[in-house]
C-alpha cells in the first residue's frame, strides 16, 4: 500500500520519516520492517519510471523520533505546519484525530 511521507538524511547515513503512532504506516510496519520507497505525490500515486528502493524500516519513539521530527521540520519547513493543523481539523471534525509526529521510522537500504 502506498503512503506519502516526507523523508529526511539521517546523521547515521540512513534516512527516516515521521509519522503518527497510530497511523496506518505504524501499524503495518508493526507487522513487517520490509518497505520499499519511491518518490510519488502527495497522494501516493508513484512517479511512472522512477526507481523503487527496497529497505527494512525501524519504527521509533524515542530521542531518535525526536531527532526526524526535527530534521523534517527543518527541511520542510512551514508546510509541515499547515499539514499538523490540516490532520488536526480533520481529525476533529470526523472523531478521528491522531498526533502527528510521536513517533518515527529509521530507513536502511538494502
């Protein structure tokens, strides 16, 4: 299943993303560490002809979620805002609402 995220260079050479801990990516990821990353929109969809990339993901809640939510805000600046406070009145409005950010991934290729 294809899920956006927003990924980020690690100090420790792999890259990472955030997420919520209660999200669909947490979740599956609790099930298997094997994903394979490619660029795609917003929505998922996958660029036609880009390359995918196998790699086992580490799912964290730690420092080193921090350490993500950090570097993602810092490369993605103000649209990491409107995208919280998007989740958020959505969330809300439906009873649905899940804290973006609690927790990570850390990527390794394979």
């Amino acid at each position: 299943m294809a899920a956006p995220v927003w990924v980020v260079d690690l100090d420790d050479g792999r890259a990472g993303f955030g997420t919520s801990s209660r999200s669909g990516k947490a979740e599956r990821l609790a099930h298997t560490a094997r994903v394979t990353f490619q660029p795609c929109d917003a929505r998922g969809r996958v660029r036609s002809g880009s390359p995918g990339a196998g790699a086992t993901a580490e799912l964290v809640t730690d420092a080193r979620s921090d350490a993500i939510r950090q570097q993602v805000v810092a490369t993605y600046g103000f649209r990491t805002t409107i995208t919280t406070l998007l989740g958020t009145i959505g969330g809300t409005l439906t009873g649905t609402r899940i804290h973006y950010g609690d927790s990570g991934a850390a990527l390794t290729t394979t």
